[in-house]
C-alpha cells in the first residue's frame, strides 16, 4: 500500500481541525471523521445531527482537508462557542481570520 505524504498546508489544517475537534468536545458536541457511506439509492455529505442524545457532527474523510476544515469551522461559528486563548493561538493563522470574534475575550485580557 502506497502512502501519500502531505502537504505542509495539509498538515497544518489537519492540526486545525483536530484542535477545533477537541475544543467541540469540550464544549458538549462530537466530531465524527469517517468514511461516510455512498451508494445507489442514497447519498450522504458531512453535516450536523443529534445522535444519541449528543449534539455530532459527521466529516466525511475522504474530502480534502481543507473542505473538512470548512465544515469544522462553520459548525463552530454557528455554536457560538468561544475559544481560549491557547487554542486561538494554536491555530493557523488562516483558520484565526475565518475565526474572528470567537476568542474568549475575558480570558485573553486577564
């Protein structure tokens, strides 16, 4: 089996999103990145759902990452959560700029 090596920007998106991944968790919701099933008759794409009583969002993995990352990013936004400093700082600076306003301004000003 033949490995693909990545890019550094595919690297560093995929920190991003595993960062976003555990600042979600932490805040109540669950990222599932899978291969999401495809076939005749029905079709599936990565969204967000209540699954079991928890608040998931399903990535279809097979997607490039930087639409993975886009998908984190947008459900994130839509929460209205608010990330700490150290996870802001984490980031990317790109995912910071898509992710304007949602510093958790007491903790970066104390």
């Amino acid at each position: 089996m033949t490995t693909i090596k990545k890019t550094t920007k595919e690297e560093r998106e995929e920190h991003d999103i595993r960062v976003l991944c555990r600042a979600l968790s932490a805040r109540g919701s669950k990222v599932r990145r899978e291969n999401l099933s495809r076939g005749s008759g029905f079709r599936t794409k990565s969204g967000d759902c209540v699954y079991y009583g928890l608040n998931t969002i399903f990535v279809d993995r097979r997607l490039p990452s930087t639409q993975q990352l886009a998908i984190v990013v947008e459900y994130f936004l839509s929460t209205n959560a608010k990330l700490s400093l150290v996870e802001f700082e984490s980031l990317s600076s790109g995912t910071r700029k898509d992710l304007q306003g949602v510093l958790d301004l007491a903790e970066a000003n104390s």
